[in-house]
C-alpha cells in the first residue's frame, strides 16, 4: 500500500470545487462584514481596505458558476467606497479630528 501523496490536485475534483466554492462564499461575506465596519469615520479605513482585498478574492473562475453571494461582494464594494469617502472627508473638513492626528502633543502622558 503506498502513502504517496498526489504531487497535483486535480481541479476538477468535486472535492477540490467545494472547497473553492467555500473559500468563495467566506470570503463574500467576509468582505461585507468589513464594509459595515469601513462605514465608521477615520476609524474604518483599514477595514476599508480589508473589504476590498476580501471583493477582490472573490472573483470566480470561468467554470460555470455562479457566487451565490455576488450581491454581498457588490454591496462591501459600494459600502466600503462609501466608508474610504466619508473617512477621507471626515479629516479634511472637521478641523478637530485633523489636529488631532497632526498635533504632537495628543495622546501624552506624563511629564
């Protein structure tokens, strides 16, 4: 009996589709969720950012299928613009919340 293991994966192993379908959904969803997150001012940027990495891994090879939840992946793209704008324009136009990265004597301690 040998214990050689297969040194490719056929793709075309339903086992092998399953678990690319699997990644596919998490990912989706996982992409929204950070977009709701991306939602609050200044705080939210990285997961902006996160969201869009998280859409990105989402695109489904040419196989014939079709994500189940394409509307999530659409909605963290939108969402997570949304976040990325509101952030942006939270700092430019709220002179507080720009000093208060910029300041060198914020946070401290001490002294």
């Amino acid at each position: 009996m040998s214990c050689k293991m297969p040194t490719r994966i056929d793709q075309t192993e339903p086992a092998v589709q399953s678990i690319a379908k699997v990644h596919v959904l998490a990912h989706s969803v996982r992409a929204f969720v950070y977009s709701l997150f991306a939602l609050v001012p200044v705080l939210g940027l990285p997961f902006a950012v996160s969201a869009f990495v998280c859409a990105s891994r989402t695109k489904v090879a040419k196989s014939g299928w079709v994500n189940p939840a394409q509307r999530y992946v659409t909605a963290a793209r939108a969402f997570s613009s949304i976040g990325l704008i509101v952030s942006v324009a939270f700092v430019l136009f709220f002179p507080e919340v720009q000093r208060f990265f910029t300041d060198a004597n914020c946070g401290g301690g001490g002294g």
